[in-house]
C-alpha cells in the first residue's frame, strides 16, 4: 500500500456542517470511507489556516487514491483537495542508484 497525506479545506457550508454534525464524527465517517476503498487511516487532524484537515492514509493503489480524490473533492462541502504522495526513506534509497540517460536540451 501507498501512503498519503491529504489536505482538505472545507467550505463555508462543510464548515457549518462539522459544526452541526461534531468534529469527531467526521474521523470516524472518514476512517470508514478510507476502510471501505481497502485504506486505513493513519491520523486525522483538524488545523488552523489554510487547510482545515490533514489526514495520512494507506491506500491499495493510484487508482484508489484518484477515485478518493475524485468523490471526496468533489464535494460542495470542500473548497480545496490536494494529495500528496509520501515516499519512504528505502525508496529515495534505491532511486539514487537508477542510472537515467537523460540529455537535457541543448546540451
């Protein structure tokens, strides 16, 4: 599995909606949502300033995570979705030792 960090920030009606619904419902909504694609969730975080949520999943595949993306971002209660893809420390490892044949232009 891959792991993830995504950063959610929500609009004024998800605001209102965590507001009336509590914050701890949506880590459990969110925990089952990330279970029910094969993923478990790491940690949840509610946060001040520009992102109201970080979130670190395992999630099976691209795939998943595209169509996680794709429903959760898609949402009028979200104003801003952004993924990013978390790389372990063994994986920088054995990138450095991939020759690529790269010529860049005009060299």
């Amino acid at each position: 599995m891959a792991k993830y960090l995504i950063k959610v920030s929500y609009s004024a009606k998800g605001i209102k909606g965590v507001m009336a619904e509590g914050a701890t419902s949506r880590v459990d909504t969110i925990r089952a949502l990330v279970a029910s694609v094969g993923g478990t969730m790491e940690s949840f975080h509610f946060a001040f300033g520009g992102t109201d949520v970080y979130l670190i999943v395992d999630l099976p595949d691209t795939a998943t995570a595209l169509a996680f993306a794709a429903v959760v971002g898609s949402s009028d209660s979200i104003s801003a979705y952004e993924t990013v893809v978390l790389v372990d420390p063994a994986d920088i490892d054995a990138a450095a030792s991939i020759s690529v044949g790269y010529r860049p232009p005009g060299a």
